[in-house]
C-alpha cells in the first residue's frame, strides 16, 4: 500500500527531517543549466525559440563548463531571471556590479556570433 510522504516525514527522527531538509535546500540551490530549465518547465525548444538561436544551441551552451558571463545572462533573463556574480570573500559576499548592465547591442552581437558559430 501507497504511504503519503508526509506521513512518512513526520515519523522521521527531528535530526533526520532537518538533514533532509537541508539537503533538498542544497541541491534546488545548486543547479547546472539544463536542470534549471527543467525545474523552470522550460524545453530546450522553448527556450532556444526565446534566445533565436537553435535547440542545438542549447544543448551545447548547457555542457559547457565555461561560457561568456554575457551568454549565461541571457539565458537567465530568457528563463526569467537575473543573473548575479557574487564574490565570497573572506571578509563577507560583494556583488560584482560591472556585469549587471550589458548593453543591448552587445546582447544582439553575442546572439548572431552564436547564429554564426552554430552555438
């Protein structure tokens, strides 16, 4: 017979809750690209018709380890967000701000070097 997770949950040990807890924190706070999209409910179809570039494209940008900090803007504002650089310091966090403003022509440059790339 079927349980209801919250059934299950509640009989769990407190430290074993927190622990869970925690860990489910971690990794929704952790995401490479492409499970970002999915936990945005986005294909990569979608998201390449929002970019004008090809699924391909998507594809590829989602497997690299290392990409413009303009490229990987984009895509997060296509998903619907803001993209934040932030340095952890030894003394605390500071916010990179020199990356939060791109240009718009540097934005249409990237997307038709993409086109042109196959990217």
């Amino acid at each position: 017979m079927a349980k209801n997770f919250k059934e299950l949950q509640a009989r769990m040990p407190r430290e074993a809750r927190v622990r869970s807890e925690e860990a489910a924190k971690k990794m929704i706070s952790e995401m490479g690209l492409a499970e970002l999209r999915e936990a945005m409910d986005l294909t990569q179809e979608s998201l390449a018709d929002t970019l004008h570039v090809r699924q391909a494209s998507i594809s590829k940008m989602e497997r690299r380890s290392d990409m413009y900090i303009s490229t990987l803007s984009k895509i997060i504002e296509a998903m619907g967000g803001e993209l934040q650089i932030i340095a952890n310091m030894p003394n605390g966090r500071v916010q990179i701000r020199q990356f939060t403003k791109i240009r718009r022509g540097q934005l249409e440059s990237i997307s038709n070097k993409s086109r042109s790339e196959g990217r």
